[in-house]
C-alpha cells in the first residue's frame, strides 16, 4: 500500500496526541526555576561554610553535576525530565545528565566498548562546538584589539 506525503502527516496527525503547550510551559518554568532556587541555596550554604567565591562556584557547580549524574544513575532524573521538559535542560544538570545517560545506556556492553566508547555521545558536539566557538571568538577578539 504506498501513501504520499499528505496521506503519511494526514495519518502522524491523527496518530499523535496533541501536546499540552501551556502545561509543559508551565512545568519547564517551575522546575527549571526550582533546580535555580536550589543552586542558589547550596551557594548561601557555602557562602555561609566561609567558602571563597572561586570556591563556592565550583562547589556549586561540582555538586549539582554529582546529584544529576546520582539522579540519572538511579533513574530519578528520567521521571523529573519527562513531567518539567525544557525544565531540566538548566545548562549544568543538563549537561550533567547528557554524560551519564548514554554511559548507564551501554554499560551492559562492558566498561570500554560500552561505557568509555558512548559515554560522550550526546555531550560531545556540545563540547566540541562549544570549544571550537570559544575559539574563533578569541581569534575574532584578540584581531579587534589589534585594529
């Protein structure tokens, strides 16, 4: 039976379910503002704890990395991911759980061929582009302080 392309989107539409916008709007808005008020809070703890700012920086960033990637390992952070969307997408915990993810999806293919070979499969565009922005940005910076 072969289908065009209209008869093909004619049936997807009606196979899928409407997505509810303003719900997931409004999910991606509170938890994302929830996981914020969270890194903000572990700040003051540090900041009370007397760390220096490098210090409470780091620490603030190493510990949302430790809980994310501690969430995705258990399988937490999945069940928060799919009711806040966007939501957990807050750059560190984000990124946090774009490492573990794939390292957790192939572990039962052993520690190297599984979890070394695919552990950087989703950050590592992120990474790699990102890196190679930050590049061409100096090379354009460093030329426009030179003219």
């Amino acid at each position: 039976m072969a289908t065009n392309k209209q008869q093909y989107d004619k049936m997807t539409k009606k196979a899928s379910p409407p997505s509810p916008v303003l719900k997931n709007c409004f999910n991606a808005f509170w938890i994302g503002g929830l996981v914020c008020t969270f890194g903000e809070a572990l700040k003051m703890l540090y900041e009370y704890l007397r760390f220096n700012e490098d210090e409470t920086k780091a620490a603030v960033s190493v510990t949302l990395i430790v809980i994310t990637a501690i969430l995705t390992g258990i399988g937490i952070f999945d069940k928060i991911a799919k009711v806040a969307g966007a939501g957990t997408i807050v750059p560190i915990t984000g990124f946090a759980n774009s490492v573990v993810s794939p390292a957790m999806e192939f572990k039962t293919e052993g520690s190297i061929l599984g979890t070394a070979a695919n552990i950087f499969k989703l950050a590592g565009p992120v990474i790699l582009y990102s890196t190679t922005a930050a590049f061409v940005y100096g090379i354009i910076y460093f030329i426009s302080l030179k003219l």
